[in-house]
C-alpha cells in the first residue's frame, strides 16, 4: 500500500465512529427547516449534504481542508522553480487533510505517473466524433468509456464487502485523475491544434508541467494550468457538479459513471460553461465597438443591452457566494503580475468596475460580485488558448480533484443512496393554506 493511501485508511478508521455515532446517538437532532421558496426555487441554501473536503462560506469563499486558497497555495509543496504547487499535492490534501511534505509528494508523483496510460478505445472514441461536437460532450464520452476498467465494478461482483469500498473506489479514482490532462489535451489538439498530431506523456513531468507540455504550451503554462486544476477543485457539495457526482455514485454507479455525469453538469451555462459564456460575451462587445476599446458608459449600455434582452451576465452572480470570489481574485493576482497590460485583462477589469453597480440598480441578482468564470478566460486566452468552447474541459479536469475525493470519502463512510422527498403542487397549496 503507498504512503497516501494508507494514510487516507487510517483517516478513515478515525472517522468512521464520529459518523457512527452521529446517527445513532443524535440522529434525530434538527439542523434546519425547509421553505416553500426552497423547494420550488433549486433548494438554497438547504443544510442536507455532509462534506469535510471544503466549506464554501459566503462572505469569505472556498476553504479546502480548512485552507483558504492563498494559503493552498503557499503551504502546498512545489515544483523546483515553479511558482504553483503540484496539482497531485492538492488530491493529498483533499483526501487525507494533511498538507504533504516534498518528501511524501516523491511517491504520490510515481503513482500518478503510472497511471497515466490511456487504452486506445478511448482515443477512437475521440477521433469518432462528428465535426461541431462540444469539447464537453467529448470529454463525457472519454470518460465513460474508460468504465469497462472499472476495479470497484469487477469487485462489486466478486462480492466485496461495503467496508472496503473505499479502496477500489480510491484505485479508480486515481487512475481517471492520473488520465484526465491525456485526454484534455487529446482533445485539444484533435480539434484545435491539428498539425501537432499523437503526443505521448513526459514521465518526467508533474500533472500540471505535462498538460503544459502535451498542449504544446511553454512555461509559465505549467504554472497556468496547476493554478487552474487547483482552483477549480471543490466548492463544497451541493454545486451542481458536485452534486451531480455525488447523487450518481450514491446509487454505487462507479467513479466513470459519476465523473462522466458531473462532467455534463459543468457543461451547462448557468455553471461552467459561463466561463466560455464570458469570452463570447465579451467578443460581441468587441465587435460591436468595432475594435474601438469602449467607455464605462458603452460598456454600461452593452451590460443593460444584455440585462434587457433576457440574458443573464456570465461571471456575475453566485447562488451562495456574496463577495467577489476568491477564485477571481487568485486569477487577477496572477493577471496584474504577468499581464497587467493585456486588452482582454482591461476590459474585464473595466467590467468589475461597471457590472455590480448594474446589477445592483436592477435589483434581482443577490450577489452582484465576479465569480471564477469572469476572469479564468482571460489567463487561457493570453496563452494562447483562444477557443474558449475548450475552456469547461479545463474546469472539469480541476472539479474531478474535488469529485473523487469527496466519492470515495462517500464510499468510506458508507453514507446512503440518496432520495429526497417530492411533493405534489396541491399538497405545496395546501401547506400555504394552512394555518
Ligand atoms: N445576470 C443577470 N441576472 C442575474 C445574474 C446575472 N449574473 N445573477 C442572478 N441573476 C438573476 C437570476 O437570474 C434571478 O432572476 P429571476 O428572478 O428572474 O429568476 C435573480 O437574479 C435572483 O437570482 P440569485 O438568487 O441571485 O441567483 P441564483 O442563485 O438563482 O443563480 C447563478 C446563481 C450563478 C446561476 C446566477 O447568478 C447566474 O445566472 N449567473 C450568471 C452565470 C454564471 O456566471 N454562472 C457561473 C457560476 C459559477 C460556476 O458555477 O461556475
């Protein structure tokens, strides 16, 4: 057994008796009541899911493990010479909560490394889709197909026991980690980069330098994309993602079927997509200007123009946050750094500077702040990632860390299949009529 997972065995042994005898002794104790409003309007902020990988607080933003992410950043180990830590450091931290010494990350970086073999179905799979398929419905297919080498399916049906559903569970894991930048760039350099051809991994690099590498991008593309996998990791369970990944493993569907189903949660516009949604947003701006760089007032309008047609502004909002995200500020840190006079850069700035007071003067959206997705095209775009259809299969890569943590600590734990009540619109009415 590796270091990490034995670890991660005894973290579990440890907590096993806390939940335990959290629903023996206490099961019964309230947490919260739910409102008409909830139910019909996506469960805000309802208290029903359980998660130790991160807490997302609405003022402050994400914590993994207890970290906020500038202190992920600082006290995770490195790279020699790069200034983001190791992506795979990140996954020890998600499972175990413990921040990895360089010591550990040796034997953690062999594992992924091995790992990082991709059965040649896959690759036809990829070279099999129609011309105008989305990245994302590709990435899905990827992973889906990848199921048959399932190890927790093949010992479902040997008849393992449910206290070790955690270890396949966990070899499964690591192995679609270890796999998920191959197919990233695969896909990448299919659609977009088609003279490069077949690229094979580099042994020697970390999760974030090969992805660099096998899109063809120079450094500090390496530290670009470890910030991004990083970044992007958890936000707690009940996004639609993380939700999505969770609801499908509790019915022991394994870690292929869940990630393949998270993947298709990301891809919508109200989630991760919006990170695509804001570049071709803003290109309309652009063209519209006519390659004139616009005042506050016609970006104003153009934010109005938008509001007014129905449309909601991609990269504002967020159904818990109440501050700017500090997945944004993490991204513009690095953009006043590397990029500070980059066009795209300013007018997304100039955004921040127009967009809240709109949002504000129309009065509906409860958080008027940026999230992640205003500023993450604009990092991959200065890179020469300009294809922003691509950008959601970057986030998916990132959210996966989150997901399969958070599935096989489910799968440790034992909790349940999930199966919410639903109630019928008269029984709503009748409860509204009640005294
Ligand atoms: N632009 C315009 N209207 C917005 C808005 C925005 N950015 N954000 C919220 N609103 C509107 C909602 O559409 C809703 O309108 P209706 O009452 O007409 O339905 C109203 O304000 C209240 O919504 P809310 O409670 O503030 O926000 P929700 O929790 O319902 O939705 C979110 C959250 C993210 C879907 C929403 O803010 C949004 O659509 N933002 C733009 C898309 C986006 O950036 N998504 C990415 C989020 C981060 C991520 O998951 O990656």
């Amino acid at each position: 057994m590796t270091h990490l997972k034995n670890k991660l065995y005894q973290k579990i042994q440890e907590h096993r008796p806390r939940i335990n005898k959290l629903v023996k002794e206490h099961g019964d104790k309230v947490i919260d009541q739910v409102t008409i409003s909830q139910v019909i309007q996506g469960m805000r902020d309802i208290k029903c899911l359980v998660t130790d990988i991160s807490y997302l607080d609405p003022q402050e933003g994400i914590r993994y493990r207890g970290y906020t992410l500038p202190e992920v950043f600082e006290k995770l180990p490195k790279p020699a010479g790069a200034e983001m830590p190791y992506v795979e450091a990140l996954w020890y931290l998600l499972l175990t909560g413990d921040i990895p010494t360089q010591e550990e990350m040796k034997e953690v970086l062999i594992d992924f490394n091995n790992r990082r073999v991709i059965p040649h179905y896959v690759w036809e799979v990829i070279d099999a889709f129609p011309e105008g398929s989305h990245p994302m419905a590709i990435l899905s297919a990827a992973v889906m197909v990848l199921e048959r080498e399932s190890q927790f399916n093949i010992r479902y049906q040997e008849g393992m026991s449910k206290m070790d559903y955690w270890d396949s569970t966990y070899e499964d894991s690591t192995n679609l980690l270890a796999k998920m930048p191959l197919i990233g760039a695969y896909i990448y350099n299919k659609l977009y980069n088609k003279g490069r051809g077949k690229v094979y991994p580099n042994p020697s690099l970390d999760f974030g330098a090969n992805f660099a590498y096998m899109m063809g991008k120079d450094k500090p593309y390496d530290d670009v994309s470890r910030m991004y996998f990083i970044i992007h990791a958890d936000h707690e369970s009940g996004n639609v993602s993380a939700h999505t990944g969770h609801l499908v493993a509790s019915a022991l569907s394994d870690i292929y079927y869940a990630t393949s189903a998270m993947i298709n949660g990301l891809a919508g516009p109200l989630h991760g997509l919006a990170n695509q949604e804001v570049l071709r947003w803003i290109q309309g701006l652009k063209e519209q200007m006519g390659g004139k760089v616009p005042s506050k007032e016609e970006m104003r309008k153009y934010v109005w123009d938008t509001l007014q047609s129905g449309q909601v502004i991609p990269g504002y909002g967020h159904a818990v946050l109440r501050k700017t995200d500090p997945r944004y500020s993490v991204q513009r840190d690095f953009c006043l750094k590397y990029l500070p006079n980059d066009e795209l850069f300013q007018l997304v700035s100039m955004l921040y500077d127009v967009v809240p007071d709109v949002l504000l003067e129309q009065g509906k959206a409860k958080n008027p702040w940026p999230n992640v997705d205003a500023q993450s095209g604009v990092v991959q775009w200065f890179y020469g990632v300009t294809e922003y259809d691509f950008y959601t299969v970057l986030f998916s890569i990132g959210r996966a860390i989150g997901v399969l943590a958070n599935i096989t600590w489910d799968r440790a734990l034992g909790y349940s299949l999930e199966r919410p009540k639903s109630l019928t619109t008269d029984m709503l009415e009748a409860k509204a009529s009640a005294k």
